[in-house]
C-alpha cells in the first residue's frame, strides 16, 4: 500500500508510452507469429508479401465474423445465427439479382438490411423476452435454414452479378501496395472502426455489462440497448460476411455451414471470455486469421481438409481450458510475492 | 496462561491476511477439553476468520495451530477433522431428502458384503443421538421432516460421528426460533458434561453468558483478553470490544450554517416494502438511516434511486416533484447511490479501475460529458484509491480501495444527492476513516448525503440527523449525537416503553 493512483497515472502519462494489450490478448499474437513463420518456412507462396495478401483475403470474411462474435461474446450473449445468415444473404443475393448488374446496389443493401433486422430479432427477443440468446440464436439458426431449403428446395438459383462478385474476389490499386483485394480494405475498415468503438464510452460500458449487468444498470446504463446493440453488429456484419463470401465462394446453400462455431471459435483462441467481460476486438480478428493460417499450414503439409473440425474442436476446448487455468495460474504467480492469498476477502 | 493439562487446542500467534488486508494480527487461543470458550467482537473482528482457521478452511499466514501438544499445518478442512475438529456452519449442509442416518454417514457409508451397511448406519447413528439424550430424532426420519434446531442436532451429530472432540459452532443460534434456543442450550451443556471442547463464535451477549465458561475478545483482528465468564460484566466485555481506536473519531458534524436548500424531500412516499414517508435532507447535511435489518432502510435507498420505485407519495428533487422509475432517471437528476453489495451490484470486477471510475459517465449521460476523462486522475487523487494504476482490474484491490473507486464513479457526475448503504462494510479501519472524512467533505461542498448503516457507532458518529426505521415506516428522529439505546428503542419498536427503562 505505497502509491496512489493519482501518482501512478500521472506517472504513466509521463514521456515513457507503451503498447498496453488488453487481459488474455499476448498469446493469440504469439501463435499468430508462429504460424505466420511456419508458413514462410513451408510455402513457397509466402516468400512475398502477395502471398499473404492472399490469406488476409482468405481470411477476411471469418475475421468479419468473429468481430460481430466479439461484440455479442464480450457482452455475455452467443450468436449461433450468423452462420445460416451468411448463407441466407447469398442465396437471396443470387435470387435476386440473377445476373442483373443493374440490380446490384439495391441488393446488397437488402442484404444488409435484412442482416440487420435478423441481428435486431435476435437482441429484442434475448433482451425483452428474456430468452437465453444461445437459445434465440439457435432457434434463429434453424428458422433461417429451413427458410433457404424451402425456398430454394435445397438447389440455389440465379446468379450473383459481376459487380456483386467484385466485393469478394476483386482488388483496386492501392499506391505502394499494389493490389489490395477489396475485402482486404473492408476487413481493415470494419477492424479500425471496431477498434475506435471499443476505445470509446459504449464500447467499454458493452465490456461492462458482460462482466457485471447489474453494476451497469444501477450506474444508470441502459443495459438492454447495449445488448440488442450487439446483436445488431453481429447481424450487420454477418451480412458484409456474405457478401465477401458470395463473390469469393460462390453460390451454394452450404456456403455458411458450421461459419458460427469458427468465428466462436476464433473469438475463444483471441483470449476473449466466454461469458462476457473481458477480451479486445482486435485480438478476435488476430484469432480469426490464426485460425486460417493454421487451416491453411495443415493444407501445405498434406493434412486432410477433414480433420479441420476436430482441429477446431481441440482449439476451442483448448482455448477455454487456458483461459479458465492458465490465467488464474498467471495471476497466482503474478500476484504471489506481493500478496498472501488469491481468496476473496470475507464479507 | 498456562496451558491446563486438559488444553485440546493451542493457537499461539495466528496472522491472516485476504488480499492485502490484514484480519488477524496474532491471535493467541487456548481450547480445553469440557469448556464452552466463546469469542467475542463486533462485525470484522476477525472471528469467522479465526474460526475457518481451526476447520482447515483458511490457512494462516503465520503463527501455529497445537492439537494435543502437537503443531498441526492443515491442507484443507479434512485434515481438520482427522485431528477430531468439526465445525458446526451457519448454513447448513445436509441433504434435505435424505434420512438423517444417509445424512450423519454422506461419503462414508458403512459397507458389508459390498452393500451400504444401512443397519449398522441407523444403529451407529442411534447411538450417537442416545448419547446426546437427543430422543425425538429418529435415524430414518427425513431431514425435510425436521425442524431448524432438529437440523442442527443432525449436524452436531454429523460432526461427533466423525470422532470430533473440538467443535466449532459458527452463531449457532442465528437461524433458530426463540424456544429453540434453549433446546441449543442444553445440548451444549451436555457437549461440555460429555467432553467436548466448544469454541462458541457469537455476538449475542446473552447468550455468551448464559453458556460460556472463557470468554475470548477480539477486536480488529487482534488479540484483546480472554479471562474467565464470571469474573467479566456485560460492561467490561462492551469495553472490550469497543475498544479505543480510530474508528471512534468522525470529522466535525455539520454547523447550522453550513446547510443549504432542501435537495431531496420524500411526501409521504410508500411502495410495497415502505410507507408513508416524509423526510427531507439538505445540501451539507448527513443524514444517518438506521433501523434493524429488514426494517426497509435499503427499501428506501433502492426507492430513491429508481431501482423498485415508490408508487405512492410525491420524491422531490430541488423542490421539484419528480418520478423516478429507473435508475438512469435518478443519475441524470443528480442522485447517486452506493449500494451494500459492492461486489455484486457496485463494481465490474475484471474491468480496470479506469473503466469502473467512468463507468456512470459513459452509461448514463450523453455527448462531451460522457466522454470527459482528463479529470480521473483527480477524481483517484480524491478518494486516494491505492492501486498499481489505473488500468488494474479491481477484483484484485481491497475492499476498502474497491470502496473508493465506487465512490470515485459517483464523484465523476458530481450528485447532489448521495445515498450510501453500508458505505464502510467489510473495509479495514484505516479506509473506513476516509470514507467517513470522504462523506463530510462531500457534505461540505453542498451534497446531500442519506447514510445507511448496520454499525451503530458508525452511524451516531456521522450523521448530523438520524431518522430510525421499524417495519417499514419512520418510527421517529433523533438528533445528532443521540445514544444507541435511544437509536435501538426506536428501531426495535419498544419505543418509550424501552427508553424510559
């Protein structure tokens, strides 16, 4: 008990700035690093920066999906639904457009809109029916499942416009980069503004209500707004996903399958605590791409695609497990020589 | 003190410490075969802590733990009760649909032929009861079946099963109606006749009277006296326990002219768990809420902000009516509230001290207020919260500092009204002083202050008013200054009756 906050502040505000990584954040960067090392070692595509573009591309439509995952995890939901929605965005995409460049504008913002309003059926039925969002979403999931089947009969029809398709597969001249792929500069987009958002009052109080609603609420914070906020990014973003993916994958009713335990997964491997309350958007995006990377190492040293699941499977128990002993073990050894007991205080 | 042949256990020294915040500074305890040796202090005085010491549950930071003449390290509460020590906790254990037998023997089941040796369990257990003269338990009866005090017969059998022959009774009388007590009584008399060292952990006076043959007092963790039950009187262990220390000096009450205009004024105001209260508190005034728990003193406070808000009666803010159902409508109109429970409802415990400091701020207001963050270190610097900076998370400070950054998150939207419920529970002496000046100084710069709290003292010392609850309704006012015994008549409803005696 020597220093004072005030004093330790002023300190910190001093001259000597450094790079602070929020709880839980070093050790998605480490694998990140790894696996980026391993790549160079393995692939001869990744000798050059173009190679990585590449995965970045790859990787963008996940890492979309995991920042809208980080908004509803951090604030202590799920979002099962995002994975049908990716596929229900493409399928009406091609139905609607069915090859009319013309078309194009109009339906990405139907798109959009209607990521919005599945993300805002999402927020109002978690926040007002008092419905577990795990729940809703997976309800969502099925409801937006059995939609597509029914209406495509299980085939897709139509065709996606080439100007639709640009979003996903093309890339603009960019002055010292050369060629960056479009979703490339929307994923940075989308990061750098998720970023600021987090930094910011709202970001920070959705932080909060994941870690303790009840505090919020009596701080005078609308608790249920910034749920259904959440909620409503997630939607938003699974629809930008779509779009990325649309144009990048093409037209399938299977192009979503299984998209919404990768981004959970990839929210988990980025350090962020299932349950609300701790983690940083930037380190879910950095998970995503790990994620990617890693699918994409295995690809290269001749590991079946098939295995990919069970990867992901051990990744997130693993990932859980970490977060669940291994930061209390870091915690413990951290705070041992200062303190006597990690037990709580007696009330 | 000499240890008497008969001494059972021996605690000599006994430090404990819970994140930073001492509670036991070396506590000396003797425990003998055939005694009651009750332990005495007011809230936080360290005697749970002492007590889960003795079970195994807390390890001690220092000092050392005799059985019998030998020094015992205790991993965890079974090694506890291999050394013949069992505790008799406030909150029962038993399984409710289960018989008692099934209860006295959960995970040590007798076994013959590779079967629970059900017999032998009712016998054993039959044994037991019999031996406490307990005869209206049967073995097979189903704990569901029993009363609070037959529960707690179980669990004392439950414990001797075990070869106990130390037990810790942990305000045993707490849960139990006023004729049970004496049911209590008596089985303990016969513990004592039977043997059995009992550490008796209470606040109750009678009580410790009525059973003890030691009395130990504790006070702010330490070690004050432990002497004999008949050569102490009711005063000399009030004494005790009192004590002198920092605790008994408040920052100068308020001076008429320091008070300014009504801020907060309740018109008969009322909703299910109060009624029909009228009351006003002014700018630089503390206005102490007392009244026995229950009595509605938090109904009030969770009113007045909004939380389960009064449906009847007019709440005016600066002399303007206003409806407050929610809290967000109480922060916006300057009422800020401090809730009991700071770690359940007051803090976000992973997010760091910055981020709980403008926790309100962000939440609760809108454009460049909500975002105004160059004055936190102010705001840190004024409550002198003692952390290692502002980006550490809270759940790891102590209480007291814990305390201080929920005060400095109301300090960020400067209310004019500051509700407190238990501002100083669970905080060391030290941060509870600096709370108290906090309050006055707040007081001082114009804010209207309604303090609850439990500690009498505490409450008398810093209110410049003290309205007194009983049942949900304002039983009377006192001014400042006014004893305890008047403060309690009107809290517990005797009123003149119980003053005049």
């Amino acid at each position: 008990m020597t220093r004072e906050a005030g004093v330790a502040a002023r300190r910190e505000g001093a001259a000597c700035w450094r790079p602070r990584l929020a709880e839980g954040t070093a050790p998605v960067l480490v694998v990140l690093l790894l696996l980026l090392v391993g790549l160079a070692v393995t692939g001869p595509a990744y000798d050059e920066p173009s190679g990585y573009l590449a995965l970045l591309k790859r990787a963008a439509p996940l890492m979309i999906l995991a920042i809208g995952q980080y908004f509803v995890i951090v604030s202590g939901g799920f979002d099962l639904s995002v994975g049908a929605l990716v596929t229900a965005g493409v399928v009406i995409a091609a139905r609607l457009i069915d090859g009319d460049e013309s078309a194009t504008t109009g339906v990405v913002l139907l798109v959009l809109g209607f990521g919005l309003l599945v993300g805002l059926v999402n927020g109002l039925v978690t926040t007002k029916l008092l419905v577990p969002s795990f729940i809703v979403t997976l309800g969502m999931m099925l409801v937006l499942d059995g939609a597509v089947f029914l209406w495509t009969d299980g085939a897709p029809r139509g065709a996606l416009s080439a100007g639709f398709r640009t979003f996903g597969r093309g890339s603009v001249d960019v002055p010292l980069l050369g060629e960056v792929p479009w979703s490339v500069l929307i994923l940075l987009a989308i990061l750098v503004a998720a970023a600021l958002f987090m930094r910011g009052g709202t970001g920070r109080a959705l932080v909060a209500v994941g870690d303790n609603e009840a505090a919020v609420r009596l701080s005078g914070g609308q608790v249920d707004r910034l749920r259904l906020l959440a909620f409503v990014l997630s939607g938003l973003l699974a629809a930008v996903a779509a779009i990325l993916l649309g144009g990048f994958a093409g037209v399938s009713a299977q192009v979503g399958n299984g998209l919404e335990f990768r981004a959970i997964t990839a929210v988990v491997l980025g350090g962020v605590l299932l349950g609300g309350g701790r983690g940083s958007v930037v380190a879910a995006a950095a998970g995503a791409l790990s994620l990617e990377a890693l699918f994409t190492l295995l690809n290269l040293l001749g590991v079946s695609g098939a295995l990919e699941s069970a990867v992901q499977g051990v990744i997130i128990i693993a990932a859980v497990a970490y977060a669940a002993l291994g930061g209390g073990l870091r915690q413990r050894l951290r705070w041992r020589p200062k303190r006597n007991s990690t037990q709580p205080a007696p009330s | 003190m000499t240890p008497g042949p008969a001494t059972r256990v021996r605690l000599r020294g006994i430090t404990k410490s819970f994140l930073g915040v001492p509670v036991l500074h070396g506590v000396d305890l003797d425990l003998r075969g055939g005694e009651v040796h009750a332990v005495m202090g007011e809230n936080g005085a360290g005697k749970s802590t002492l007590l889960k010491v003795l079970a195994g549950v807390h390890r001690p930071d220092g000092g050392t733990v005799e059985v019998d003449g030998t020094e015992v390290s205790f991993a965890g509460p079974t090694d506890a009760q291999r050394a013949g020590i069992a505790i008799i906790h406030q909150e029962f254990t038993l399984l409710p649909h289960r018989t008692v037998a099934e209860n006295v023997y959960l995970g040590r089941e007798p076994v013959r032929r590779m079967q629970v040796d059900r017999r032998r369990m009712v016998a054993d257990t039959r044994a037991l009861l019999d031996w406490l003269g307990e005869d209206g338990i049967a073995p097979t009866d189903v704990v569901a079946s029993l009363s609070v005090a037959q529960r707690q017969v179980v669990e004392i059998v439950k414990a001797l099963s075990t070869d106990a022959r130390v037990l810790g009774m942990d305000e045993p009388t707490a849960a139990l109606a006023d004729h049970e007590v004496e049911l209590l009584y008596d089985l303990v008399r016969r513990l004592r006749e039977r043997g059995i060292a009992i550490l008796y952990v209470s606040h109750r006076m009678r009580e410790v009277f009525d059973l003890s043959d030691r009395i130990t007092v504790l006070k702010d963790g330490r070690f004050v006296t432990c002497a004999p039950t008949r050569e102490l009187t009711s005063e000399d262990l009030v004494r005790h326990m009192v004590g002198r220390d920092l605790g008994e000096y408040y920052p100068d009450r308020a001076r008429p002219g320091d008070l300014g205009p009504v801020r907060l004024a309740l018109r008969g105001a009322g909703n299910d768990r109060v009624r029909d209260l009228t009351f006003e508190v002014r700018a630089g005034e503390i206005v102490g809420l007392a009244g026995l728990q229950g009595s509605g003193r938090s109904a009030v406070a969770r009113a007045v902000f909004g939380v389960e808000p009064f449906t009847r009666g007019v709440l005016e803010v600066d002399g303007t009516p206003r409806r407050v159902a929610r809290p967000r409508t109480a922060v916006r109109l300057g009422i800020a509230l401090v809730t009991e429970d700071r770690k359940g409802d007051g803090l976000a415990l992973r997010q760091s001290v910055r981020d709980n400091t403008l926790l309100v701020r962000r939440a609760a207001l809108r454009g460049a207020r909500a975002r105004a963050r160059s004055d936190l270190p102010a705001l840190l610097g004024m409550v002198a919260v003692v952390a290692r900076g502002e980006h550490q998370e809270v759940r790891f400070l102590s209480g007291g500092n814990q305390q201080k950054v929920v005060l400095a998150k109301w300090l960020a939207v400067a209310p004019k009204v500051l509700v407190v419920d238990e501002p100083t529970r669970g905080i060391d002496v030290g941060a509870k002083r600096a709370v108290h000046e906090l309050l006055r100084d707040l007081a001082r710069r114009g804010v209207a202050v309604l303090m609850i709290s439990s500690e009498l003292p505490e409450l008398i010392g810093m209110s410049d008013r003290i309205l007194v609850m009983h049942d949900g309704a304002l039983a009377g006012e006192l001014p400042a200054g006014a004893s305890e015994g008047a403060v309690m008549a009107l809290a517990t409803g005797h009123g003149l009756a119980e003053a005049v005696a």
